[in-house]
C-alpha cells in the first residue's frame, strides 16, 4: 500500500484551483474584498429570534463574481432556513432556532460572519411602539390563525372534538398586525409592523422561515385569488405594495390616500379596496386647515393596470375596517365621523359618530362608487346604547357583524336595513372578524385580552380561546384600558383613543374651549418631553392620568387607574428605528445625513428642536401656527400626517415649507429635499430616551442623598467581550460637580434604568450636573447619539420638619371668587426623602384621587411636585410651579406650623398664575 498523499496547503490550492505548479515562497494572492460593511445599528452578539438578520450587500467590483451569494456554514441543530440573497435591498437571513450561525461569501473565507441568535420571551422582547394588531385573524384551512400585537407572536386555534383550543404559538418579528392565507400556499403570511417585513410562516414546521421587507408599518393584507399576488398597505407612505410571492419581491408600488391600512380585493380580484385610516371628516371646519382634496376616503386601484381607477368622497373620518358582501355587490366601512365644532357636550351635538357606511362596490350595478346607506350604530331607533370605535366589519349571509374595540362587544346588523338584531360582550379591544364555516360561525379576535372569541349565528358565545400570555407590565395593561374604554355622562360616546387613534391623532381639529382649535397631539416620549400638550399645561402623564379621565371623558379614574394611565403614557415610543426611508437598520442614508447636518446647521431648526430629544422643552409665545405653543419632539415626526397646532400642514413637505418661512430660511430644491430625507429618518439610532431624574420641574432643593437616574427603552449592551454592561455604563453614565470633576460612585443597572449613587451624601446648596454621554452603547445595537444631562441644585438645611399630617388648602380662582379645596398630606419616608402623600380629603367632588408626591424645604422654601388639580366633579387643573414660604415653626418640636405660597393652575384656555395655597398641621 502506498503512503497517502500529503500536500502543503500551497500544493493543495493549486491542485484545487488548476493553477499547476506552487511556489512555496511566492506570496499568495490575498482574497478580494466583495462584501460592504456590516449595517451599523444591528448587534450580532445578540439578535433576537423572531426577528430578520441584514447581511452585508456585495460590491459590484470587477474582481468580485457576479454570482457571489451569502450562505449559512454552519448553524445550530435543527435549523433548515436559508439566506435569501434577492428581494430586498440587502441580503436577508430570519433564524428559526436560537445559537450560533456563521455565514460566508460565497467562498470568500475573508467574509466569513458570526451571529448568535437569542430567544428572548415576549415579555422581554415587548416594547410600546403601539403598532396594534388591526386585522390580526384569518382562517388557515379549518384553522383561525391570529397575530397576537404586543406578544410578538402568532397563535393557532382549531376544533378538536367540538372543542375550540389553541393548538401552538409561533414566535415572529415585531408587531404582527395582519395575517394572510389562501389554498395552495404552505406557509401563511403575517404583516410585521414593527419590522417593516411581511413574513412567511411555514405551516407544517411552525416557525417562520423568511421575512420581506416591503416599506414601512405594512398594515393590511390581501392575497389575489389564485395566490401569486400579494397586497400590502404602508401606512405612513401613502402606498400599497405589490409582491410577487414567487419571488418573493416587491415588484409594484400603487400611490393611494393618507394613511391606508384596510383592505379587500373584488371576489374575481379585479379590484382592490383601500381605505384611508385617517381621511377628512364630512363636516368641514370652518377655518379651512382641511378640504375636499384632503376627503379621499376609498381608492379603487384596478389590479390588471395598478392604478386608481376610482376615489369614494364623503365616507367617514376613521375608516378602520372593510368587508365585502358575499356577491362583491356592496362594500361594507366600520368607521368613525363626526363634528368637532360644538362643545362635546352640547347633547344635541354629534361630536362622534361610530357608524357603518354602505358604498357601491360592482360596476356593472347602480351607485358603484357612491355611498348608498349608514346607520348611526347608537343612534338608530333599535340600538341598546354606544358602540364605540367600531373596528371589524364582516358580512355573512344577512347579517352584518360590527366588533367595537372600545366596548369590547359585537353588534348583529340586518344586511338590508343596517338595523340592529342582538349584541353581546366580548373580550377587551374586540376588532377583525372571521367566518369559519358555512354555518355562519364568526370568530373575533380580541387583541388586548389576547383572546378569540367563538360566537354562533345565533350571536351566542359558543367559546373563548386564550390566545397567549399577556407580555405588557401590568400597569401599562391597565392604563391601555383605561385609555380605549368608552368615557361617561356626555363622552359615553367616545374615548381617548377615539382622537388619538393608534395614540396618534384623527386628522380632525377639535374645539377645545372657547376660542381654541386644535390638533390632536400626538403621544410619544412623553417621559422625556414634559410638560404635555400643545399649551404645555400639564405637567407630567402623572397628573394627566387623573386630568384627562376626569376633564376629557368625565368618567374620573381610581388611583390605581391613573396611575396605569401614567405608565401606559410613559411607554409609548412612537415610531421604531427604522423607518421606510432609512437603511434597513435604520441607520441614516448619505442623504439623511446631508439633512442632519442642514437641520443643526444652515436650517437653524436645532435651535428648538434640539438633540437629543430633538426639542428644546421650551413654550413659545408665539409659535409657527401664530399661538402659543410647547416645542414637539420630531422623532418619528414623518408618520404623523397632520401637523402644528392648527393642523394647517397635511403633508411632511407642506410643514417644512411652513417651518422654513417661521425661521425664514432659503434652502435650494436639493437641500429642502435633503432636509425631507432626515425628518423621514428621524427616529432614535440607539435606544429610546425615557425619563430622566431630576429634571426641569424637579432640579431645585434637590435632598444631599439624591440618586440620580436616566431611562432608555432597551438596556446597556451586555455582550461586549471587553467590558460589562456595568462597567461600559460607570463610563458613560458620571455626576460631575460645578467645577467639571467626576463625582465617585456607582451605577446600577435595572433594565433600561440607569441609577448613580453618590459615595457620600452631596454638598447643601451645591450644583451638580448628571450626564449620560453620546457613545452608550445599548443591547438591541446602536449608540446614544446625543448628552442626556440635568442641572440641578442640593437643599440647604430645612428651617423645620413636616408634621405626620397636614392639611393643604388650595383658593381654587372662579367666576363667583376663589373656592378653598382641601387636600390631606401624609409625611413618609419613602420612597423619596421629605415625600408626601397626597389625596384629595372623600367629601370633596367625591373624587377618588391619591397621588404620592415629593415635597422639599430648602432653608425655608417649599418646593412641590406638580400635582392633579380638582375645579369641579369632572374638572381637573393642573397645579404647577408649587412653590411657597415656611412662615412658622414649632420651637421645641422644630415642627413646621404653617407654610403659605403660590403655584399656578394651567388647563385647556388656563392658566391662572399666583394661585394662594397654605399648609397647617392637620
């Protein structure tokens, strides 16, 4: 036998590659570089399963073969999914079992690149983007299938022996809203709003195997009939994507209304429905900020041309849902209308009506394209009460069935007559609707409770099937409710969510008070923006959780309740990182980048909106609608559609216009655009900023043992080989005093919660600055881009102390003169040094108020929180800049007797400064 063949690796290449013979000392030619750099703002030390990997795009270089394709070359245990290498402007890789994978191009071993995949709960995974799931079921064969919103996940529901049950769960990206199947498909499509992705999720194996990106918040579905087309609506672009399931590409954009979401195609797929979520109401208000033009309600794109062939005026206001009749002859509009103009409650007015509208939907039938019938679903003559924001519409036989997600019930409609035949109650935010079987079964996906609900044709419940574990905090449960559930007395027709639609605003605007018009603000960051509202009149998402129940929807929330209201508000974080125009990480494009430098620069609008919460905080005397007004934050600024204080600006473009001419700034045509191009790229490139402590309205008089704290949506990157989070955060994260020298201390880290505790109490009547600096890094990738610091000063030593309880009585201004308001203060300890609590005394209003505040004396001046302002049963103020005097002190118990001062009560059309306020023991 002879003696095996032992090469040098030289030798070896060359028998390989045909290049004869080697060299052993001739230097080897190195490998070229094909491959662009990895994306900036993704981590891959630690992607989280469920989400869509972006590998780097190949160089279109000379060297480089034009057949280079990414491939996985090794992967963890059962995993079976593929790079796909086209479709989507780079590469794309969707894990299906977390560890580690590595990749290569081609065989470029230079290329090789490591991911390691982490299966996270959704628990841990949520964040409140509050991109909710608006048609979150669809019947898969004999099987309903839901996206469950929050929980990142989509569930299975099937009849076993007569019983309906969840058969499995299936882990995929952010935000699934919608979901998408027909016969023969093998996988089921689901829109993933929170990754700009429609997914592919594989029946047989569950799990999701590829995910498309196809533009930004993809909302809606609808598949043709023979299953090669599908549609998808982007809500902020003003498109419907087309895709090419085959290839599984993008191969049309059809340019419709504002804010599309719903859809539904003709039963022979020749025309596709598109409803605007958010249209111009059909009574116009009478200072012209909208018009005719801005009324688009329905667009009919004809499917074999991919135009729009037809556009349905005067419909409603918030379309959310759609349905056809069986025989395509009548489409069927769960929406919202109404009348901003009178006060909301005037009881003749109609500031909300929630309504079923009936348009035309064949052209070969009378009044196609034309609005045949509504019914007011609480006003007709055979309605049981409210049916507040209607949102799924489906059609079987002669009924039509309506869910309303705000009354969390369903409605049975007569076809014919649209009047009502029975009701029932059904889980929290009740919205799509689905027939299961030809015996007129509807199921109906209850999106908050993360339920399906099973009723009869009989309008009976025949099940209800938990659809998933609830992955939100429980506060922020609570306060989601408490901000969708209808109000009462004269808001028993409408709820918070029924201006600030998805927690935005509805494209109305709304009479405020005497003499105030205005847009609806939309909620985002709120944390780290205070104060609140367009006035700047409330203080905190603390206050507003008593403020708005009570003043907006008169139906006054329990302690317990506001305090879920504040934590839901604190939560929301507008749009995500990355949008339809960024890269697909959503790290800025060249353009972007030239706007970034337009905006801090040449346009001056750094100077109010500035890093890194991209506003000054500042309230402006007069502001670009010629008012008053609070400078907004402009992350995500380019999904919110309706802007200023007026609403006088229907499009990004028409608000920089009006933004230039307030700055009076001349930009040529390439750098308006480029501007444009930053403001659609506007959204945090590492972590969302949260609070921060102390700030602005609580920096005074700050106790020698404060701990400071600055909150971000994710947490500090752990998976750094050369430092732990905690170390990386000590670096980033310092207390400097007035001189610029770093305090010693230590951080600790909670989630995203970044805590300092100094090692010796701070100096009295010193200044010290907080900062958390630019280069953070964080655990989902990217960076803070931007200092997050306060300012503040520590308490000189209290000229008393407080008494256990006192009692605070507040000379509330009204027409007739002041009326005292009592409030009843507890001293505690916890969980701030001097801390108050604060409840209103039972007799009064009967309101069921308890906030816990801080209280400071410094030498002998009270400083106090901000707090909920009780004016009447269902008034609430804002009470702020609390500040007053202590004027007496017991000299043996060096109690404090008395305190007198002044704060300043501030509302819609308030504000009311040198408010008299004293403090007596109790």
């Amino acid at each position: 036998m002879k003696a095996p063949l032992l090469l040098t690796s030289c030798a070896a290449a060359a028998l390989v590659l045909s290049l004869g013979a080697c060299d052993e000392d001739k230097p080897q030619k190195p490998e070229p570089v094909c491959a662009e750099a990895p994306l900036p703002l993704q981590n891959p030390r630690a992607h989280v399963l469920g989400e869509t990997f972006y590998l780097p795009s190949v160089l279109q270089k000379q060297e480089c073969a034009a057949t280079l394709e990414w491939q996985v070359v090794s992967a963890p245990e059962g995993s079976v999914n593929t790079v796909h290498n086209h479709g989507s402007p780079q590469p794309r890789f969707t894990p299906d079992v977390p560890g580690d994978y590595t990749f290569r191009l081609g065989g470029l071993e230079n290329s090789r690149l490591s991911l390691r995949v982490i299966a996270r709960s959704p628990a841990e995974r949520f964040r409140n983007h509050y991109l909710t799931p608006l048609y979150g079921a669809a019947r898969v064969g004999d099987e309903l299938w839901t996206a469950n919103g929050a929980s990142y996940t989509v569930s299975r529901v099937s009849q076993v022996n007569g019983a309906w049950s969840k058969q499995g769960e299936v882990t995929v990206g952010a935000w699934p809203s919608a979901l998408a199947w027909r016969a023969p498909l093998p996988y089921v499509l689901v829109a993933q709003r929170g990754g700009d992705t429609v997914g592919f999720i594989h029946r047989e194996r569950g799990v999701l195997e590829d995910a498309l990106w196809v533009g930004d918040e993809p909302s809606g579905l609808a598949l043709s009939p023979d299953a090669g087309r599908l549609y998808v609506s982007l809500a902020t672009q003003r498109q419907v994507a087309v895709v090419d399931l085959e290839r599984r590409e993008v191969v049309a954009r059809v340019e419709v209304g504002f804010d599309p979401r719903a859809l539904v195609l003709s039963p022979d797929g020749k025309r596709l429905f598109v409803a605007s979520y958010r249209s111009g109401n059909r009574v116009k208000d009478t200072r012209g900020t909208y018009t005719a033009a801005d009324d688009l309600d329905i667009h009919i794109v004809d499917t074999e041309t991919l135009q729009v062939a037809t556009r349905v005026q005067g419909v409603s206001a918030d379309l959310r849902a759609l349905a056809l009749s069986e025989d395509g002859a009548e489409l069927f509009i769960a929406a919202t209308d109404g009348d901003p103009e009178p006060s909301q409650s005037e009881p003749t007015a109609k500031p909300f009506v929630h309504e079923v509208v009936v348009v035309g939907a064949d052209p070969a039938r009378p009044g196609y394209g034309q609005v045949l019938r509504r019914v007011d679903l609480w006003r007709q003559a055979r309605s049981a009460g409210p049916v507040v924001n209607p949102a799924g519409v489906l059609v079987v036989g002669d009924t039509v069935w309506v869910a309303s997600e705000s009354s969390d019930m369903v409605v049975a409609l007569d076809r014919a007559t649209l009047t009502e035949k029975a009701r029932m109650s059904v889980g929290q935010g009740a919205r799509q609707l689905v027939a299961l079987d030809a015996q007129g079964t509807v199921a109906v996906h209850c999106f908050q409770s993360f339920e399906a609900w099973v009723l009869g044709a009989d309008a009976q419940v025949r099940a209800t099937v938990k659809l998933t574990e609830d992955p939100r905090p429980t506060e922020v449960a609570l306060g989601e409710r408490v901000f969708t559930r209808p109000g009462g007395n004269f808001a028993q027709n409408h709820a918070c969510s029924s201006c600030h639609v998805e927690t935005q605003n509805n494209g109305m605007i709304w009479r405020f008070g005497p003499a105030i018009w205005h847009n609806v603000r939309p909620l985002q960051l709120l944390a780290a923006t205070t104060p609140l509202e367009w006035g700047a009149y409330v203080s905190n998402a603390e206050n507003f959780g008593y403020q708005g129940p009570s003043s907006i929807v008169a139906r006054p929330a329990t302690a317990q309740e506001a305090l879920g209201l504040k934590a839901f508000l604190d939560s929301l974080l507008g749009a995500p990182r990355a949008t339809g125009h960024t890269r697909l990480d959503g790290s800025y494009t060249e353009a972007g980048l030239r706007g970034k430098a337009l905006f801090e620069g040449k346009a001056t609008c750094a100077s109010c909106h500035a890093p890194p919460l991209y506003t000054s905080r500042a309230y402006l005397p007069v502001g670009k609608s010629g008012e008053p007004a609070d400078v907004p934050s402009l992350f995500g600024v380019y999904r919110h559609g309706i802007y200023f204080v007026k609403g006088q600006s229907r499009s990004l473009e028409a608000a920089v216009d009006v933004a230039l001419g307030f700055v009076q700034v001349s930009l040529s045509s390439k750098e308006r655009g480029d501007l444009i191009s930053f403001l659609r790229e506007l959204t945090p490139k590492g972590a969302a900023p949260l609070g921060l402590w102390p700030d602005i309205d609580s920096n005074q008089g700050v106790y020698p043992d404060v701990r400071p704290t600055v909150a971000f949506a994710d947490p500090v990157d752990e998976t750094r080989p050369e430092k732990s989070a905690a170390q990386l955060a000590s670096e980033f994260v310092v207390l400097e005093d007035a001189q610029g020298q770093r305090v010693p201390g230590q951080v600790a880290l909670q989630g995203g919660r970044i805590e300092f505790t100094p090692a010796t109490p701070l100096t009295p009547g010193a200044s010290y600055t907080f900062r958390a600096l630019p280069g953070l890094p964080f655990l989902s990738g990217g960076e803070l881009w931007g200092e997050r610091s306060t300012t503040f000063t520590v308490a000189r030593p209290a000229a008393g102390k407080w008494p256990r309880m006192m009692k605070m009585t507040v000379q509330v201004p009204g027409r007739t003169g002041p009326t005292p308001v009592d409030f009843l203060l507890e001293s505690l300890d916890a969980p701030r040094p001097g801390g108050l609590s604060l409840r209103i005394l039972p007799q009064l209003f009967g309101t069921q108020q308890r906030q816990e505040v801080w209280a400071r004396v410094d030498g002998d001046t009270l400083r106090m929180q901000p707090f909920a302002l009780p004016i009447s049963p269902t008034g609430v103020a804002d009470a702020m800049q609390v500040t007053g005097s202590v004027t007496q002190v017991d000299a043996s118990t060096q109690d404090i007797l008395r305190v007198e001062g002044t704060l300043r009560m501030g509302g819609p059309g308030i504000d009311i400064p040198g408010v008299r306020f004293v403090i007596v023991p109790l």
